[in-house]
C-alpha cells in the first residue's frame, strides 16, 4: 500500500479524477509545432531549482499576490511538509513558455483555449524534459499557488471569483519501457499527443524516467470557470 501523507489523506482523499482528452487538430498542431521548435534549436532544459526552504512562509507573507484557497496554517503544514519538499526538489528539467518565441506561445495558448473552458488568457504552460534518473515523487499541487508565475499582463479572473486550477499533460513521445507517470490511483499507459487533464490539488501524480530514452511533456495550467 502506497504511503500517503496524513494530511493529504485528511484534505482531499484519494481520487482518480483525471480525464483523457483527445486533443483538436488544431491543439495536436500548436503542441507539435512547441516540440518541433525546441528540438530544432537545441533548446537547453535547465534543471528545476531547489525548492527554497523559506518557500511556505514566501506564500504567506504574499497572501495577495498568491491568492490561495487554504488556511495559513494548511498551506504551511503542506508546503513544509517534508515529503512534499523534497518531491519537489527531485531532479526534473524545464523549459518555460517565456523562453520560447511570443507568437508560438500565443497561438499554442489560443489553440488550448478553443479546445478547454479557460478564462481568456489565463493559462501558461511549461516543457519538461525527463532524462533517464528523473523523477518527481507523487504530489498534490496547492491550489492557486502557481498563479504568480503567469505573465505578467495575463487576463485574470476578477478577485473573488471562484475557479478551478486545472492541469493537463500532454506526452510528445510514445511511452517506452521504464517510464512511469501516475495519476490518481494507478499508472497511466500513453502514446505521443495524449492529454490527461485534472485538477492540480484533486489528484496525485507524480513520475519516473528510468528507461534509456528521454521523454517530453508539455505541461498546461489554467483556470477555469467554476460550474
Ligand atoms: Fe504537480
């Protein structure tokens, strides 16, 4: 039996409410056209940082600026947690759409925003390139906590509005032995341009690259409308 932290079995359970999206042409083509621009230049992932120790108390002391749904002294607990620390802390490498040309970023957005409820700009995504050793552990994402790292100048939904934080991930490769990604209660199978959506605080996930090959992801968040 897995070993899940008390406070994630307390707060949300354990749910498997992920769904498997199947992307329009129009998606599929923005996506490809992300991969096809990042391996053409020989893009440089840059290995994640390590997650600051200070990290809880930033989010406090920026309570306006992280807008998070949960009680400090939740937030705190969970951030601090050590578990979720070092889940963060492990070894994965990203690319962020700021790196990439504006006009390939505003039509990959407008082509997720045709195709999933998304409040008018308000979404960002992220590259991530697993080498074989690579792995984050299994995690919930806080709520609302990534929201400070959209562009500035991003359309946000209007304070006190209630949303979903929404995540997808879609594969740039088919799977290959040795490469595990876990949503909810089990591991998923997948091939190239599968898109698995949840929401970021509603489902574990975390995965594993040690097979010989590396793998990409590209990595959407958004929110979206409540109801
Ligand atoms: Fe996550």
């Amino acid at each position: 039996m897995l070993n899940w932290t008390r406070y994630q079995e307390r707060t949300y359970g354990i749910h498997n409410k992920y769904e498997k999206v199947k992307l329009t042409p129009e998606f599929h083509h923005a996506c490809a056209k992300v991969m096809d621009h990042v391996i053409k230049n020989n893009m440089e992932f840059e290995p994640r940082p390590l997650m600051p120790h200070d990290y809880a108390e930033t989010i406090l002391n920026n309570a306006e600026r992280f807008n998070y749904k949960l009680k400090d002294k939740k937030v705190v607990g969970w951030l601090n947690d050590s578990k979720y620390l070092r889940s963060m802390s492990l070894p994965i490498r990203i690319l962020y759409d700021r790196d990439l040309p504006e006009d390939l970023v505003k039509d990959t957005k407008s082509a997720l925003e045709k195709q999933e409820n998304v409040y008018r700009h308000a979404t960002y995504f992220n590259i991530i390139k697993m080498e074989p050793g690579d792995q984050i552990m299994l995690h919930y994402d806080p709520k609302s906590v990534y929201l400070p790292a959209w562009p500035i100048g991003n359309e946000l939904p209007g304070q006190g509005t209630e949303y979903i934080d929404m995540r997808a991930f879609v594969y740039m490769n088919d799977r290959q032995p040795g490469q595990v990604s876990w949503l909810g209660k089990s591991d998923i199978d997948y091939k190239a341009y599968d898109m698995f959506k949840f929401e970021v605080d509603k489902v574990y996930h975390g995965t594993a690259n040690f097979g010989y090959d590396d793998r990409y992801m590209i990595s959407f968040s958004w929110a979206e409308p409540l109801g």
